[in-house]
C-alpha cells in the first residue's frame, strides 16, 4: 500500500465543501434571521432564543470549522462538531421552522464523518429538512401524520442517496488519484533503474574493453612466441652450426641456407599476425596436410624422422581449432628439438565423433612427471612443452621466453574449451595430447 499523498485535483466532496463550508453556513443563518420579522409575530417570546441559537450556531461553526483547519481531518473532533450542530439546528427548527434552510448546509458538514456514521448524519439532516417543509401539516390527523411521515421520508432517502453517490465518486477519484500516484512512482523507479543498468553497462564496456586489450595481448604474445620467437631461435642455431662448420664449405652453405629460410618464413608469418590470418599451411591445405608439411620441414631441418598419422574420416572444423591444434604441433616439435634429445617422434591426428585430438609424442629423455606442479609454482607459470618444467634440462621444456609455450598453448586450446595433458617420465619420452571440439565451421552459424 502506497503511503498518503497529496490529492493533484479536487474530488468531488472537495469541490461540494469548499464553497458550501466557507461562506454558506452564515449565509443561510442571516437569511432566516432576516425572515423572522417578516413572517413571525414580533411580539412573540421565543424571538430571544431563536436569536441566542443562531448566534450560537455561528459561533460554534466558527471556531470548530472556520478557525481550525486541521481540525476537520479528525474524524472525532468532527463528529462532536456535527452532532452539537445537529441539535442547535433541531431546536431552531422547533422554535422556528424558518431555520429549515440552515439545516440544509448542515449536510455539507456531514461528509467530514466517516463512514457508516456518514449515512446516520445525512438521515438526520434529512429528517430535519423534513420537520421543517411539514411545518404547515396538521400532525394531530392520521392523513397529516402520514403525510409528515412521507415528506421527511422523501427527504431521508434524497440525502442518503446523494450521500452515498457522492461518496463512491469520491471514492473512485481517490483510487485513480493513488493509482496515479503509483504510476509516478513506478515511472521513477524505473527512471532510476535505468540509469543504473546505463552505468552497468558502461562498466560492461569498459570490461569488455579491457578484457579485448588483454585477449589481444595474450594473442599478440602467443603469434610472437609461435612465430618469430621460434625463428629466431632456429636462426640462431643455425648460424651456430654454421659457425662450427667453418671449414666445411657444403655444410656452411646449407646450415647458412637455412637460417636463411627460417628468416623469410619468421617474416612472412610475422606479416600474417599482424593482419590477424591464419597460419600459412592452412591457407592452401588441411589441417593433416599442413601438419604433414610443417613436420616434413622440420624433420630436414633438425634430422629427427617424424611420422604423421590421421586416424577417423577428416572432416572440416573451426577454423580457430585447426589454428590452435596447428600451433600446439608447431610448438611441441619445437620443444623436441630445443630439449628432448630425441631420435624419433610422432604426430597423430584423431578425427572422433565429438572431438578432434592430437597427439605429439618424442622417444627422447622425457623427465619425471610429477616435478610439472613444482617446477611451475616456482617459475610461477605453468610447465612449458614436451619436456617437463620450465627451465629443465634433459628432456626438459624450458621454452624460450622463460617457459610460456606451454602456457601459450593451454591458452589457445582451453580457450575452446579443449584439453591439454603433458605425460612423461625419465627415459620415457615425452607426449602432449591436445583436444578441442569437433564443431564444424557450418556449426558456427
């Protein structure tokens, strides 16, 4: 319930009581003053008291009603009012029946009662207004006494009636007045929490903003690390080889010409980070094609046989997982070459019902396992590649950068909500095992 509020228009009882309390009450008792010797005898006696009552009416609405405003919104105060006023208006009309029109303006005081005593007053006005118009009716006589019975009858069920009809007017005014009133309140509440939900979503955006920064960052940082952190490393052990192989001419020249390729495909894949492309073997080719051809590439760069399986019916998945799964085979081989000290590995691609998986295994020194949970909380970073904790040694993964190829691909495949496991141990070799799922590209849509 919706507390008190002040009315915006004038209900019907307002607009009766305005005029009808202010001036009309003394009005009608000056009037019927002035009839008194015009239509009574002047030597009659009760002139006095007829006088005396009408001063004492006045005088009574004068100080219950006029004086006090605040007092005609207290329901008891007003009942002693009207019912004080009811009788003086009850012995001038016995004294004098003149003074019927004065009792008429005691119904406008009436509405201050509630309700039901709003009903007792307006029969009682009504039974006065009565009194008075059979004043000339011989009582004595059944026929006058019925007729007397009628007229203040006629006169109850006219002030009733109109009672009651103005106090369901009154009543509706009320409820659309409140029903109103809720609306405005409504209509700020909602202005209120509208301008909430803006300031929301100006800090969603502004989220949102720094989120797509940081998304980017960490993009940024995996195409650097993917791309030219790898080879640039390939370049430098290149260069290193072809430093020790001075006096071989052929192997100066091939070592050489390989730093060399490796330079021109960093920068061409620099190129293609930048403008936000997928990785060059896909742009042409599968994702098992690609693998095939970025694992024959490295195997005649670093001499290691490396055996390429697809498994299941190939079909075409997200662009952004074949990018991820790309990656994690870039990365893995990498780590093959910079750490494990192998002789063989192996990259299996698993075309499943749900999921599309690969595997990346090494036959090199592998490391112990449990070491990865250790060897990242004190590098405070996760383990990186195909060799167990950053900065490990034999069979170690201790990517370049201080550890975050393995961080960079947990990103790329989590990211998808995928998986990716590292199992190892000493002598062992290693296996990384990446999984994502095999939503099609027609799936996005």
């Amino acid at each position: 319930m919706s507390s008190p509020m002040p009315r915006s228009r004038p209900g019907p009882l307002e607009q009766l009581w305005s005029p009808a309390t202010t001036a009309l009450p003394y009005v009608t008792l000056a009037f019927c003053i002035a009839l008194m010797p015009l239509t009574q005898d002047p030597t009659r006696r009760t002139q006095v008291i007829d006088y005396t009552l009408a001063a004492l009416a006045a005088a009574w609405t004068l100080w219950m009603f006029t004086l006090h405003p605040g007092w005609r919104d207290r329901p008891r105060v007003m009942a002693v009012f009207v019912t004080v006023l009811i009788v003086i208006g009850a012995l001038l009309v016995i004294t004098d029946t003149d003074f019927g029109i004065f009792t008429f303006t005691i119904f406008f005081f009436v509405f201050r009662l509630p309700w039901p005593w709003r009903q007792l007053g307006a029969a009682a006005v009504g039974i006065l207004g009565g009194t008075s118009q059979a004043y000339g009716v011989n009582k004595t006589t059944a026929t006058g006494l019925l007729i007397y019975v009628v007229i203040v009858a006629v006169n109850v069920a006219v002030a009733c009636g109109l009672t009651w009809s103005l106090s369901i007017s009154q009543e509706r005014h009320d409820q659309r007045e409140q029903a109103l009133h809720e609306l405005s309140m409504a209509n700020h509440r909602l202005e209120a929490t509208l301008a909430e939900n803006a300031g929301l979503h100006r800090q969603l955006l502004t989220r949102a903003r720094e989120a797509g920064i940081l998304d980017e960052r960490q993009r940024m940082a995996r195409e650097i690390h993917d791309t030219l952190a790898q080879g640039l490393t390939g370049i430098i052990t290149q260069l290193q080889a072809a430093e020790h192989a001075c006096d071989d001419r052929a192997g100066w020249r091939r070592h050489f010409a390989a730093a060399t390729g490796l330079a021109r495909e960093s920068l061409s894949e620099a190129r293609r980070s930048v403008h936000e492309l997928c990785p060059g073997p896909l742009e042409t080719a599968r994702l098992s094609e690609a693998l095939a051809d970025i694992a024959g590439c490295w195997s005649a760069l670093h001499g290691i046989s490396v055996q390429v399986t697809t498994t299941g019916t190939p079909r075409p998945i997200r662009p952004e997982a074949e990018f991820a799964l790309l990656r994690t085979a870039q990365e893995a081989l990498a780590n093959v070459a910079r750490h494990a000290q192998a002789t063989r590995a192996g990259l299996t691609l698993s075309y499943m019902e749900h999921q599309v998986a690969l595997d990346v295994r090494d036959d090199g020194k592998g490391f112990d396992a449990a070491q990865i949970g250790s060897g990242a909380a004190a590098s405070g970073g996760t383990p990186n590649g195909n060799g167990g904790p950053p900065r490990a040694s034999a069979g170690g993964s201790g990517a370049s950068g201080g550890g975050f190829g393995l961080v960079a691909m947990r990103q790329r495949i989590e990211s998808l909500t995928g998986t990716l496991q590292v199992e190892s141990e000493p002598g062992g070799g290693t296996g990384i095992s990446a999984c994502v799922p095999a939503a099609s590209a027609e799936a996005r849509a």
